[in-house]
C-alpha cells in the first residue's frame, strides 16, 4: 500500500451527530481492518485533547489510534496545520507516507501546508464545494477500498508517467497546431516519448511507436468493460489460452455503449445471454492493474443476470467456470485483480451499492 498512515481529523469528520452514528459500524470496521493490515492510525483535532478522547469512546476508535494529537496540547491557537505536523514527527514518517482524511475546506489547507495528501469525507452534511482532494470517500468502507487499491503502480514508474505525459501534449499539439515549426517540435517531442518509454519497457522504439505513438486526434482513455455475473454466490471466470482467467469482457466498440458492449462480450466469451443491472465500479487501469500500460484504460464493471445461453469453447476462451471468493484461480493480472474480484462480490451482496469511481 502507498500509504502506510491513515490520519483522521475528529472534528466533524467522525464526531458530528448529525451522521457519525449513521456511519458508526462503518468506521469501527474500518479501523480494525486497518489494524489488521498494519496501517497506523492517528486522529487529529482543533479541540482540547480529553472531550475528543471522551466523545469518541463509543465509536471505539481511541482505541485504535497510534497517536491523537490536539491543537490545544500544544498551543493554544486557532486551528492550524500543527496537530498534522506534530503527527508526522512523533510518528517519524514522511508526508508521503500519510493520508489526512477531513471533511472541510481547511482540513484541506492543513494538508496542503504539511504536504500529505488530502482525502475528502463526503458522508457529511458539510457543502464541499470548491474543496480538491486526492481521494474522495462517500463512506468509511470507501476508505478501505482506496487505501487497498492506492498502490499506484503508475508512480513506481515515474519514466513512463512522464512519457504518457509527453505523448498527450504532443498528439495534442499535432492535432490542434497550424504551424509548421511547431508541428516540427511535438513530433520531435513524442519521438522522444516513445524513446522514453522503449528505455522504460526493454521494446524497441518501433514497437513502442506503434503501440503508443499510432493515434490522432485528442487522446483519451479506451473503456474496457468486465462483467460480473453470479450463481449461488459464486462469480463467473473465463479461462483464456494462456492458462489465466478473467472477468468476461473486453475493450468498448466505437458502435457500442457500455451496457451493449458488456452484454455482446459475455456472449463472446462465456456464451451466456445477459441483462446488465449494475454498474459496480469505474476504475483508472494504472492505478489498479499490472503491469503499467502506455495509454489511459477507463475500466467499468458491471453486474449481469444470466437470462440464457450455455458456454461453448471459442477463439478467446476455452473454458468458464463459477468460483468463490476464496478458491480463485490463476488470474490475468493484467485484466482483473483479487482486489476487483473481491470488489464484485461486495457489489453483489449490497443491496445499496454505491458505484465507485477514481
């Protein structure tokens, strides 16, 4: 995991009655699931230290908490950055390694000030606009789902992050540009994207601009849809040539919407007639998938009901099979994670599921 402390502003984030115990259960789980993982904890506050300790009890989160830090322990000032500072000192870690999860337009500053990144509460009743996070939160299990899938691969290639860069402002560039000297520069310019990337990679520069240099026009992410269909609790995975299994599904037609694309690749692949019900999650590929890929992937995942058809082997899949969570088999990483798997399932068992996106 990227982060490897959670911070929690106490005010009004986790103590305002109007909606603190609406999400009580869910900050108590999440709390010991972070527990559980390794993942530290601190609360922060404007207050005086021993009326937040005290308020919180019920929820149980003292408790859990490394460190609970409060402006008044130690200045008596007006709310400041102080408490988040204090945190990373007396837990001796980088800002970095932190995330300061509030619910106010200040609690934003404070991460700002201190450099750790910033994520946004939004199961309050507080008006949130103009308010920029990292990450925004619609409930505590929200939370979990982030900091599981915060690993980032894309960061841990910074040479790639930098050529995909390069290669939107130079498409961009010979798309819109009407001179010739600066068409000159952004093809020189992604020339040296997709030299970047060949030394990022192992490819050959060709290879490279074939795959990552062969578009025009405005460049934006492709959609890959997968489905999620389910039987007696357990979810069905499409067995590929190379041995792996995945979620049925595949990249967006031009002519297709994603309801229609889901539905024309589950009958592809696993040969079942589906109804989509659900969308599940919309997810940025290269922050939840290995390896890093040179361009953008929205990836959708949809719930589906089976209403026909039977599998029959074809030229994508040679087998299809139910399974529970537990008994996963080889999975095509690159496609579908554990992690989306199991995000699926939390899908299927909500009766109010709120669609994630990041």
């Amino acid at each position: 995991m990227k982060y490897k402390h959670l911070i929690f502003d106490v005010d009004g984030t986790l103590s305002d009655p109007r909606y603190a115990a609406l999400h009580a259960e869910g900050i108590s789980t999440l709390f010991s699931s972070l527990r559980g993982k390794g993942i530290k904890l601190g609360l922060v506050t404007s207050g005086p230290g021993q009326v937040y300790t005290d308020e919180f009890l019920p929820l149980g989160v003292a408790a859990y908490a490394d460190h609970v830090i409060c402006v008044g322990d130690i200045a008596p000032t007006l709310p400041s950055p102080d408490p988040l500072s204090e945190y990373i000192r007396l837990a001796g870690v980088t800002a970095g390694e932190c995330l300061f999860v509030g619910d106010t337009i200040c609690d934003m500053q404070y991460a700002q000030a201190t450099g750790v990144d910033f994520g946004l509460a939004l199961w309050g009743e507080r008006p949130v606009k103009h308010i920029r996070a990292a990450w925004y939160f619609r409930s505590p299990a929200d939370v979990l789902h982030t900091l599981e899938a915060a690993t980032e691969p894309l960061h841990a290639y910074p040479l790639a992050k930098w050529a995909m860069e390069l290669q939107f402002i130079s498409q961009a560039g010979l798309t819109y540009s009407q001179d010739d000297f600066d068409r000159e520069r952004f093809a020189r310019l992604r020339e040296i994207a997709a030299e970047m990337m060949s030394m990022q990679t192992g490819f050959s520069v060709k290879h490279v601009e074939s795959l990552f240099c062969n578009e025009t026009g405005f460049q934006t992410p492709k959609l890959d849809t997968r489905a999620a269909i389910f039987e007696q609790g357990k979810i069905l995975l499409v067995k590929e040539k190379n041995g792996t299994w995945s979620l049925p599904g595949g990249w967006v037609d031009v002519n297709q919407s994603i309801g229609d694309n889901t539905v024309k690749e589950v009958k592809e692949e696993a040969g079942l007639d589906v109804v989509p019900v659900r969308l599940i999650a919309v997810q940025d590929r290269n922050r939840h998938n290995v390896p890093v890929y040179a361009y953008g992937i929205c990836k959708v995942f949809v719930l589906c009901e089976v209403i026909g058809g039977a599998f029959c082997p074809n030229t994508e899949t040679v087998d299809s099979r139910f399974f529970a969570l537990d008994e996963l088999p080889l999975l095509a990483e690159e496609k579908n994670s554990a992690r989306q798997i199991a995000l699926c399932f939390e899908a299927y068992r909500s009766e109010g599921w709120v669609t994630l996106f990041d």
